[in-house]
C-alpha cells in the first residue's frame, strides 16, 4: 500500500501563518431525536423538493450578521436548486435557519430521516468569527481571488460547503444510499464532489482554511476526537483539497503542492481518489435523476466512469516510483 503519511509540519506551517478555536463538528451531526418540523406529507413523493426557510422571528441580534451574509450570498438555494433540478427526492426537505432547535443542536445538523436540516444563527456566527481570524491572520493562498478573501465571502463559501455535507446526508438517508464507508466520510465526499462540479474551488478552500483554523484551535488530539464519527478535524483539511486537486491537477497542484498546501506526499493519489469519488456519487444518483436531468446525467456518470478507469491505470503506471520514493 501506498502511505499518504509523512510530516503535516511544513503543510501547518504555511496555513498556519495564523490560524485557532475550538469545537465545530462534535457529536454526530446526523443523529439525535427527530422532533419534527420537517416537510411533506410523509408520502412517498418523487417529486419531493428542498426549501430553505430563514425564520426571521427566531435569529438574536448577534447572529443577523453572519445570516444576513449567507442570505444574501443565496449558497443554500444553489445548493437546493441544483438537487431540486437534478433529482427526484421520495420526500420535502426543509432547511430551517432558526434558533428554534432540538435539544443539544448547536451546528448545523440533519435529522435521521434526512426530511429536515437544521442550521442554527449562531452556528453560522461561529464561522463568521473563525473566517475573521483567517482572512486576518492567513496569508491568502494565490488561488484564492483577492477580492473574496475577507471574512464574509469566507463564511459564505465555507457555509455552502457545509452545506453541502448536510446534504450528503439527507440523500443518504431519503433515498436511502447503500454506503461503503463512514456516513460522515460520504457526507464530506458530497460537498466536494457538489462544490467542485458546480461552483468551483472557492468552497473547498475556504472550508479548509476555516478547518485548519479550527484544528488549531481545538490544539492537542483527544480520545474524544480520535474516536468521533467524524474524521479528525486536520485530516479532513487534506481531504477537501486533495479532492480538489485531484479534480485537475494542471490546474491546481502548482498552487496547492508547490506552497505545500497539500504534502507531496498525498498529491500523487488525488486524482484517482477524485475520480473515484466523482464515479461513486454519480452512480449512487444515477437512478435517482429527475426525468429532465437524465440525459446530461447519465452522460456526467459515463464520463465519470471512463475518468476512474483513465486515472487508475495511470496511478498503476506511476505506482513503482512513488512506493520508492516513500
Ligand atoms: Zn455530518
């Protein structure tokens, strides 16, 4: 087997030129009780569509900021849109911006079965804070525009992204996905695959930033990190970009390995752990196509599967060196 292991020192060093805070991703956040509040009629519909609904009489003063930002950037709705367009949900989705939570919800979550997501104001404060501290205190990666490279459009890009996790796990668990992994890996492996088709490597980046920044600040390993649902908050920052490299590298190993934003070491696996991404999620949804996307998606997940056969045969090509380089 290859190792992806190796020393993350000199990556931390360049992202950390100052990024810290603490606590995100705690508990599972595709469990606890389902009181309620999601759409539908409880039929089997397959024209089930996602709405987002921001309750303007339930965001404190504190947290308009952050809301009115990711409202206006409308990250959501892209996000609702595209799956309303290309897919044929069983139920309604309903995406609540609203302090009114279950008990214990502090972060964005969604609810076991995958009919509601919740996204707490002050959830989306915490990202604007830690946007803050990195467009201040991170020198901006060059591929990042210098023009977005400031706390809002940090949180918008970063938010969408989440976004898109939580919507990894509502399709896993509407439609429902067969899964060959953690739940928390495929939900990761939705946002980028959504965010790096359909909007760019804006969100990637960003929620990397924003990840490094976190894993600082939430400092030494616990036993409680290690053995969280989630992966381990710093490995997650490599496995955003590594997807994203990974998706063209012509494009963006200059930017990302040459600075050591993603280790050597890693980078030579992207591109067929992209392609074995992007072919997993297109043909978990292939059979799920809205009537009026299946010709382009069918034809998305074929391109997909000729993509995963191309890069595998070439990492096998390259396999020697790279083993001997280790
Ligand atoms: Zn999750």
């Amino acid at each position: 087997m290859l190792r992806s292991g190796g020393s993350s020192a000199g990556v931390r060093a360049v992202l950390a030129g100052a990024l810290l805070l603490a606590g995100l991703a705690v508990a599972s956040c595709s469990a606890g009780p389902d009181d309620g509040g999601g759409g539908g009629s409880g039929k089997d519909d397959p024209n089930g569509k996602v709405t987002v609904v921001y309750q303007a009489n339930a965001i404190q003063p504190a947290d308009r900021h952050a809301v009115a930002v990711v409202r206006k950037s409308r990250v959501l709705e892209q996000v609702a849109g595209w799956v309303n367009t290309s897919l044929a949900l069983p139920h309604d989705l309903v995406v609540n911006v609203t302090e009114r939570v279950p008990p214990g919800v502090t972060d964005a979550v969604t609810q076991p079965d995958g009919r509601t997501i919740f996204i707490p104001p002050s959830f989306l404060t915490r990202i604007a804070e830690v946007s803050g501290t990195v467009a201040k205190t991170v020198k901006r990666p060059a591929l990042f525009p210098a023009d977005e490279f400031h706390a809002d459009d940090l949180t918008a890009l970063s938010t969408q992204f989440i976004f898109g996790h939580e919507m990894g796990h509502a399709l896993q668990r509407q439609f429902p996905l067969a899964n060959l992994g953690l739940e928390e890996d495929a939900a990761d492996g939705f946002a980028s695959f959504y965010t790096v088709n359909e909007v760019g490597p804006g969100p990637s980046l960003a929620t990397a930033l924003l990840f490094d920044e976190l894993a600082r600040q939430e400092g030494r390993l616990t036993l409680e990190g290690l053995s969280s649902d989630h992966p381990v908050t710093q490995q997650r920052v490599f496995n955003f970009l590594c997807y994203l490299e990974g998706s063209d590298p012509k494009r963006f190993s200059g930017p990302l390995v040459g600075p050591g934003y993603l280790p050597k070491t890693r980078a030579p696996l992207c591109p067929q752990a992209w392609a074995m991404l992007n072919y997993g999620w297109w043909t978990q949804l292939k059979p799920h196509f809205s009537e009026p996307f299946q010709a382009r998606g069918d034809k998305e997940q074929q391109r997909a599967h000729d993509q995963l056969i191309a890069e595998t045969k070439a990492l096998a090509k390259k396999l020697d060196q790279l083993r001997s380089e280790q």
